[in-house]
C-alpha cells in the first residue's frame, strides 16, 4: 500500500527533463545489477525483486488512462468511497497503489433510426453529461479528501504530492458531440468540463469517423469525415488529447497529417503478438513514434490473446444468425441484456456461446505476463519513450495479476523482474502520457495565441 501522504516531488517539466535522459534497455532480460565485465551477476531472490518493487510503485506516480463507469455507483448511499464488487474504486485504488485514473465518459454508438438525428445526439450528449456530472461528484462532494480532479499534467504531479488520488477525464466516442451546429463548439465544452482525452469512433461507424470494426463491417468514411477532421483542429485548439484506440487505421493516419500535437492510443496493444483490429500494427506504432505520441498497452484478455481462426469464424456465424452486428458485444451479452434484446433471444446466445466453447476452447487467460510481453514488443519497436499502461477496468479489462486496481503492483513487480530501471517504469506508469498531455497544452496555448 501506498503511503497517504508524500513528500513533494519534482515539477513535472523536470521530471521529464530528467527521465528523458534514459534509453530502453538493449536487452530486456539483462541483470539489473552486474558485477565487473567480466562477471555474472548474482540472481536476485523472489524477496529481493519484491522488495526493490515495492520501493518503486511507492515512489513513481502510477496513472492508467482507461478506467470505464457506471454513473449508478456515483450516488450518496453508493459511491468510490466504498469497497464496491467493480474493479476500480478508491479503496482498491489505495490497496494497490494506484494513483491516478482517468475515468471514461462513455457512449456506446447508436445504429437505430434516429442515431444521426437530433433526437439520437440529444440522447447521446444526455448520456455523456450524466458521466461528466457523476465524476466530478466524486471529487467535490463525494470523495473529495481522498481524491482530486486533475486539468493539467501538472496538476497531477501536485494533486499526488498532496497524497490524493487524481482522477482525470477521457471521453470514449465523441458521438455525444453532434451534427455541423453543435460538433466544433461542444469540443470546447467537453474541455471545459474536463475532458483531457477523445476518441471519435467506437464500436461502429461516428458521423466522426470509422470505426475499426470497419474491417469486418465495411467503412464509412474511409477514415475521417469531413466534421471529423474540423474536430481534430478543434481538439489542437483547446488541448483535448487525440485518442485512437478505436478509429481505424486510415482514421488514424489520417489524424496524424493533421494534428499539430502528439496522440495516444489510450488502450490498445500490439497487433504483431494479436491480432485484434483494435490493436496497434508495426506501422501505426512506427507512425506514433514519428508523432512523438504513446500507447498505453492495455489489460485486456483478448487484445492480448486472439481466438483462433475457427473460434472467430465460429463467433461471426453467432452474429450473423441472430443479426447482431458488430456493435453488439458477446462478452457484454454474457453480463448484461443489451437494450432491445429479449432475455429468450438472450438464453439462445448463451446456449450458443457454450457450444463454440466446447468445440473450440478459448485460449488460457492473458497474464501479467503477457502484458508485459506487449510492452516490451513496443518498447523495443518504438522506445521506451512511446510506451504505456491502461487496464479498461469495468469496460472488460482485467486479467490474471491484474483483475482490479488492487493489483496493480503486479505489473510493476513483472517490469522489475525483467530488467525495467526505475526511471523506465516512472516513464511506463505516467511520464510519457503527462509529456504528451503537457505537449498538447502547450500546442493549445500557441494556436489560442494566434487567433
């Protein structure tokens, strides 16, 4: 466990100044310590790469940049305040040394009738304002002297000092911002309500952009729309971070010949080691690197292990027999019935989800360890300067080691033991996302100075 409070630490423009002095390691499994040249050094003890851990998590500033929510667990009677069954709470944040989250202002993309009506970007930007309202009530009503919301990346820096946890905002389909009247000036409120991160698509094609779901389901817009790239501009003007996690690809190569500022792929992994259209391909992480951005490797089971190709094809029959479409996600069925569905249409999925489990077996759960084997391929791709971590906590993240914010020491133990110096993990944790968030303000303040 983290202590509550801490001495005070380095302004974050030095910090960076400093870390950035720090290479990758050429070789991952490399000793730490050596001896002389010419000598092999000791292996450390279990206790011995616990204790240095240990020292580690308590000093570097641990930031994951995906956490999802449920507004109904930002209540008086219930509350993060409280040791709820979700997997990031304050209690569990302190248990694990987890210091800072952004939480998500999620709105899952609409394909009805009315999606790309007046009525259906009401009902979107409703919903979006409820997450707005409910995160910020933790932080001055709720929770306020155990957690601090951050607008800055100094900010974080200070509000960690205090000994707080700081919560930050990113928005997960920027569907709620509407059509050509509302689109453009709602960046600058979703701004000024916090948001500090944004992603144009989700799961299904925005009036924004594609989806990488496009793959399956054809595209859209082949990358950005039109209103898209007018957002982009916009999200540069006043400091909103560009977030492609789940864009398509040509959405965000796209992207990148336009923004002035660095972007992040807020939680994705690496495509080379699964193949999963959410994730990052070797030349989407060369273009990040050449944009000066990050991506936050993400804890999530199937990102970082894929079914097989019997299973997947298994799985597209399942959608196409019960006309599903790709917005609608198997994994969600299993916990809740998605809006429309019947619980009768809801048991024949279930029937049907057991059948390919037991004709095609899903693939043992991804680890700690797989984790990290995602971010060393990154780390070694792009340099340790371009590399970072996320959970997708309460939005299907979670894996072996690492089920909920309780555990996250884990991944700083499995960095430990693969030969990550301190300062490299301080890099991994948060020094990389809040250089790119400091980037993107000071990009804000010299296009305001323009104008």
């Amino acid at each position: 466990m983290k202590p509550t409070h801490r001495p005070s630490l380095l302004p974050l423009a030095l910090v960076v100044a400093l870390t950035a002095a720090f290479q990758a390691p050429t070789a991952l499994a490399t000793q730490t310590h050596k001896t002389t040249a010419n000598a092999v050094a000791k292996p450390m003890s279990e206790e011995q790469y616990v204790a240095k851990a240990k020292g580690i998590h308590q000093r570097v500033i641990t930031l994951d940049t995906h956490n999802d929510i449920d507004v109904n667990n930002f209540g008086f009677s219930r509350n993060y305040s409280q040791e709820l069954e979700n997997q990031v709470n304050l209690p569990k944040m302190i248990k694990g040394g987890l210091d800072a989250s952004f939480f998500i202002v999620y709105t899952n993309q609409a394909t009805d009738a009315e999606a790309f009506t007046a009525v259906g970007y009401k009902r979107a930007y409703d919903t979006a304002i409820n997450s707005f309202e409910a995160i910020h009530r933790m932080t001055t009503v709720l929770a306020p002297n155990l957690i601090e919301f951050a607008r800055t990346a100094d900010d974080v820096v200070k509000i960690h000092a205090k000994g707080k946890k700081v919560a930050l905002i990113g928005v997960e389909n920027a569907y709620p911002l509407g059509d050509e009247k509302t689109a453009v000036k709602r960046v600058k409120e979703f701004y000024d309500r916090g948001a500090r991160y944004m992603s144009l698509a989700h799961q299904g094609h925005s009036q924004l952009s594609d989806s990488n779901t496009g793959e399956v389901i054809g595209w859209k817009w082949n990358g950005l729309s039109p209103l898209g790239k007018q957002v982009i501009v916009e999200m540069n003007r006043v400091g909103i971070m560009v977030d492609i996690s789940h864009p398509s690809k040509e959405s965000m190569m796209q992207s990148l010949q336009i923004t002035k500022a660095p972007i992040i792929a807020s939680h994705s992994a690496v495509r080379a080691l699964a193949d999963a259209s959410r994730n990052l391909d070797d030349e989407q992480l060369l273009a990040l690197k050449a944009n000066n951005g990050v991506v936050q490797i993400v804890a999530f089971n199937t990102y970082l292990k894929t079914d097989s190709a019997d299973r997947r094809a298994a799985f597209a029959a399942l959608r196409t027999e019960f006309k599903l479409g790709e917005t609608v996600s198997l994994v969600g069925v299993r916990r809740t019935t998605p809006a429309g569905m019947s619980e009768e249409l809801r048991e024949q999925i279930f029937k049907r989800l057991d059948e390919i489990d037991a004709k095609y077996p899903a693939p043992t759960r991804a680890t700690v360890k797989d984790l990290v084997n995602h971010i060393d391929y990154a780390v070694k791709k792009i340099g340790i300067d371009h590399v970072g971590i996320s959970s997708d906590f309460d939005g299907g993240g979670g894996i072996d080691g690492w089920n909920d914010a309780s555990e996250t020491f884990n991944v700083t133990l499995e960095l430990v033991r693969r030969g990550y110096t301190e300062e490299q993990i301080a890099k991994l944790w948060s020094g990389n996302l809040l250089r790119v968030m400091a980037d993107v303000e000071k990009v804000a303040k010299q296009l305001q100075a323009k104008k």
